[in-house]
C-alpha cells in the first residue's frame, strides 16, 4: 500500500537526553496509526514537527508528497489536527469558532459538521472560555473531522472526554477508516488503540523501541490464567504439574499461568479435581506490551 | 479543628444546595453530598455535567446563587484563605506560567501558602519521575500535570481536591499515582475525586456521587457496586455437536454465536468448581473472560438525550 506519511532519521535535541532521535517510520494510505509512550518521551514533538510547528534539525517528514516543514500551509488543506493542550482563539462561542474554521476550510454545507455536533452532544452556543475541559476537546474533535480531511492527526484525542463520549470517538475513528482515511494518533488509553488501530509504535526517551502489529498481537499470542486454590496441599501439587508459571504466591495459594489454547482442555483435566476458587482470564493487551516492554527499558 | 457531635464526626467537606445557573441549562442545581473524614468519594458524570464547577466552589473560585460549600465547617467562599492550609487542590485544566523552572515554580506556591517543605517536596519528584530543573515552557502536557500534583501534595495537606488527576499521565504514572492516593488515605486523608478513569474509581473509592446535567443522580457504597459485578466467561467449542450439547447444561447463557461456536455464560467465582465438573467432558478451543467493570454498570448514566441546536449559515444562531 501507498506510504503516505513518511518520516525518516527525524532528530530534534532539546539537550540533556530529551528530544526524539533518529525516527524513521512510515504510515500507509487508509491506516490507523497509534502512538503511545511515556510521559515527555516525544509523541507531541513528533507530532508537531508532522503539522510543521518544529524545523527538525535532522532527517524529515514527508506527508502526501509534501515537506512538512516546507509546506506546512499545502499539508493543513488536507489534514485534520487534533493538537494535545487546546487554547482556542478568542472568538466567544463555540459557534463561532466552528463557523470561522467553515469558513477557513471552504466548507459550505454544514450539515456533516451539525452531524457530528449532536454525535458528540455539543453544546456550541457555549463561550469558548466557559468550556469546561471536554466542551474543548469535543469541540476541537468537531473541527478537525468536520471537512473529512484525508489525513487526521491526533494528538491524545480523547483527553477528558468521558467514557460515553470515548466510545463515540472510536466510533467517528472507524468510521472515517471505512472511508479510506489515514489516522495517525498518541494515546494513553489502550482501549481506544486496540479497537482502531492496525499498527501500534511504542516509544521511549525519544527513541522508538517497537512497532507491533495489532493483527500479530491478537492472534499468535500464548494466554494468561491466574488460578486460585482453596488448599495449600492442591496449590503445591498443582506446582509439579508440568505448566509454564509467570508468578505465585505462597500465601494467598494462587498462581499465574501461561498457555496455549491447544492445553485448554488439559488444563481443565488437571484442575477439575481440586478446590478452585477462582480462574481469572488475564488478556494479553496492549497495556501488557507496555508494562513489559516500556518499563523493562527503565532498567 | 473537627467538630464533634455526639460522638459523630461531623462531614469534613459538605456541600449544601449549592446552586450556580450558567443559563441555558448549563450550572449545577441544588447539589448536595457530604465526605466524611478518612472518606474517599469518587465524583462521576459526563462532560460538561458540573464537575469542575463543585470543585471550584470548593476552592472558593466561584460565589453560588444559593446554598453553601463548607470545608472543616468554614464556608469556602467567605473563609478560602483559611482552608487554603488544609487542602491540596489539582485543577482538571492545569495552566502554570512559562519562564519558571520547575523549582521556579515550586517555590512561588510554597511562598503562596507560606510553608516550607524540601523533603517531601523531593520525595514527590522522586516517585513522580520530574526533573524540577527543567524548564515548564519545555514540559510536556503530562510533565506539567506531574509539577501540578507535587503542588497539590507537598505540604501535606488533610483534604485533598482531585480534578481528573490522572488525565494526561501515561499508564505507569496512572498506576504510581494510584498507590500513591492508596498510601494517603491509610494515612487518613480526606479526598474528593473526579474521574473518567474507571480503574482509579475502583481501586481509590469508598462512595461514588454521579452528577448528570448539574443535578446529583445518584450516590452509591463502591462496595455494594463491586459486590454486584457478575463474571462473564466466553467458551469456544471446537465442534457444533459440543457447543449444541453445552446449551443443555445449566448456565446462565449471555450470549450465543453458533456460527462461532461461542457462547457467552455468567460464572460467579463460587461455581467454578461445578464449572470444571462440567467442562472436562467438553472439547474447547478457547477459554476468556469479559470482565464486567465499573465502567459498564455506570455507562447508562453517560448517556445523553438533550438536542443542541447546530450551526446554520444564517446570521443569527440562537440557541434552541
């Protein structure tokens, strides 16, 4: 498929170690692209230098064709931004900032934009400095999906909505990817990465340690059981039977296991005989990936 | 400076029909709740449903039409200056002025409040992972809310007002944050949380107050909330003749995909065991679990019926 933003040895140093060194990557056309990582690791320096806000000092961004920085007015006619802190200008309502970005678009038939205006329940005669902190993002979420731009960048979308409107984002997110659109966005919430996203990159102290793709992640991947034992005596039995055991703990008599489906029916032979007091599905999931990848780079 | 009464401890954070009409339908009405001391209360609602507007009361911020917020008995408009030493307050929107250094920063808030407090102070930008000498124009959203929560917590303070303190923070620091509050209410804090975060609700929460368009629906023990949370296993069978036979047993089916081969059945941790006796005679393919989480037993309470007026081309855009 056609790479259509590209990013290559992209390098900004901020000194004392902070910055993001030496990004190469690429998003296809009709991807969604997902972007997680710690707290100043460099998600929103990437992605300002996408939107062409940073010069980068080494390497560069391509998106559609056209230099990030150099064409930084050409690329915002097709991409939709999202940007991570929202300060609106200061026009009075909400309203009127949404007419004024229309306006700005060439948008003439607003009734996509009203569309998404009730999907996301927004009140827009509101005054943009009386909005509480979700009336902004909602309101910046409208304007950046209003003109259905090719391209949407995203930084945190979902920061402060609640879980009703989370789940409308991810809805308006799969939506737009029906259509063919190209999504690239950070996040902490796995929930909205894993329900849209076929590629995942995971970053770390400017530096990309993993791109996963979510596909690959689903399938293939062994399953965890944690098991609890009503007696100690079947709990160290249990220890001698051959499984693969992530972790235990003596004085709670529970385990955690590791296995395969194909051991499914096995493992219930196994602990049919004893006292169980409970098997607790442990899935794998993106929060996984980054508690045992992102935290083992602490080290 | 908790007053007694008859042998009951008076709410430490009290508010009393507190009422502040934005117009348009938008404010709070006649909220009211109580956290007792050592309490955690978990403050839920949609977007835009009052939230914010509660805790600013509290702080002070804002005068109400009608009734009252109190803190340790002190009305909070009238006496914030006084409360103002016994409460640590992050605010959901942090804005903290650039040409400071994280120290900078620090030692304005501690000469705002009059106290001084370096070992705490670096214990917090210990376990919060700050580098106080950095620069907040070069911060990140999420390292800003960093120096925000050491702001809130470095003196100390008996009452703590969280806006959404865990909004911006990546998953690491959501989990240090959460032991954190752990460890502070052992040590009896007396906390006010607002959140989207249902993990947060749970694992911090002794009551969760849920307010929807500026009025209080609904205030709940998180306790009796958890104790009805029902574990929904998901079975797959490798062979219909398996997946038809299983739909005899007796379960409480949820759901049913026999194109999967899947069914959906409630399994309380108690009857696991009869749930083994069971399964052993079938062949299954794959064995999860759909946790049912706090989350879903409060969506109904997100969802949202009102009508907006949208954008027209025309001049005037009043409101509907």
């Amino acid at each position: 498929m056609e790479k259509i933003i590209n990013i290559s040895n992209l390098t900004k140093d901020y000194g004392d170690g902070r910055g993001i060194f030496d990004f190469s990557f690429d998003v296809k056309r009709g991807e969604v692209f997902g972007f997680v990582g710690t707290n100043g690791s460099g998600k929103t320096t990437t992605i300002r230098n996408m939107m062409g806000f940073i010069k980068p000092q080494n390497g560069k961004i391509t998106i559609n064709g056209n230099d990030s920085w150099k064409d930084a007015c050409e690329i915002k006619k097709y991409v939709g931004y999202i940007p991570g802190q929202i300060d609106f200008p200061d026009v009075g309502t909400g309203t009127k900032f949404l007419k004024i970005q229309a306006d700005f678009l060439g948008i003439k038939d607003l009734s996509y934009m009203n569309k998404l205006i009730d999907m996301f329940k927004l009140d827009t005669e509101a005054s943009l400095n009386r909005m509480s902190k979700g009336m902004k993002q909602k309101t910046a979420i409208v304007a950046a999906f209003m003109s259905e731009p090719d391209i949407l960048i995203m930084d945190e979308p979902s920061t402060g909505l609640d879980p009703m409107m989370r789940d409308k984002l991810i809805e308006l997110i799969l939506e737009q990817k029906e259509k063919g659109k190209t999504i690239f966005m950070s996040s902490h919430i796995f929930k909205e990465l894993e329900n849209t996203c076929d590629r995942v990159a995971f970053i770390h102290n400017g530096k990309i340690i993993n791109i996963v793709d979510r596909a690959q992640h689903v399938e293939n991947m062994d399953k965890q059981y944690q098991i609890g034992f009503a007696e100690k005596k079947e709990y160290q039995e249990f220890l001698k039977c051959n499984y693969e055991i992530l972790n235990r703990n003596e004085n709670y008599n529970h385990l955690t296991i590791k296995i395969n489906d194909t051991e499914m029916n096995k493992l219930f032979k196994t602990l049919e005989p004893y006292n169980i007091r409970y098997i607790n599905y442990q899935p794998y999931t993106l929060e996984w990936y980054y508690t045992n990848i992102i935290e083992k780079q602490e080290v | 400076m908790i007053n007694i009464e008859g042998g009951k401890e008076m709410a430490v954070i009290e508010v009393n029909n507190l009422t502040k009409d934005y117009d348009h339908g938008r404010g709070i009405y006649d909220v009211s709740f109580e956290v007792n001391k050592g309490e955690t209360l978990g403050f839920l609602g949609p977007n835009g449903a009052g939230k914010s507007t509660t805790m600013r009361h509290l702080m002070g911020f804002a005068a109400p039409q009608k009734g009252n917020a109190k803190i340790l008995g002190m009305d909070c408009r009238k006496e914030y200056a006084k409360i103002l030493k016994s409460v640590g307050y992050l605010p959901g929107e942090v804005a903290i002025p650039e040409g400071l250094n994280g120290n900078g920063f620090i030692d304005m808030m501690q000469g705002l409040r009059k106290a001084k407090n370096p070992e705490r102070i670096k214990k917090l930008s210990e376990i919060f992972e700050i580098d106080l000498q950095q620069n907040v124009k070069r911060m990140s959203i999420g390292e800003k809310r960093k120096l925000a929560v050491i702001a809130a917590f470095m003196n100390d303070p008996e009452i703590l007002l969280l806006d959404e303190p865990t909004s911006g923070l990546d998953p690491v620091m959501q989990e240090k944050f959460i032991e954190f509050i752990k460890e502070e209410k052992k040590r009896g804090k007396t906390i006010l949380l607002s959140s989207h975060m249902f993990a947060e609700v749970e694992a911090l929460c002794d009551r969760i107050a849920i307010i929807k368009d500026g009025r209080i629906v609904s205030i709940v023990e998180a306790a009796e909330v958890k104790h009805g949370l029902r574990k929904i296993v998901e079975i797959t069978f490798i062979g219909i003749e398996d997946y038809k036979r299983f739909l005899n047993e007796k379960f409480e089916f949820e759901r049913m995909n026999e194109e999967q081969l899947k069914v959906d059945i409630v399994m309380e941790d108690a009857d696991v065991n009869k749930f083994l006796a069971v399964i052993v005679n079938y062949k299954v393919a794959i064995f999860v679990e759909n946790p049912v989480t706090l989350e879903d037993y409060f969506m109904h309470f997100y969802k949202n019926d009102k009508k907006f007026g949208g954008v027209t081309n025309g001049k005037n855009n009043k409101h509907q």
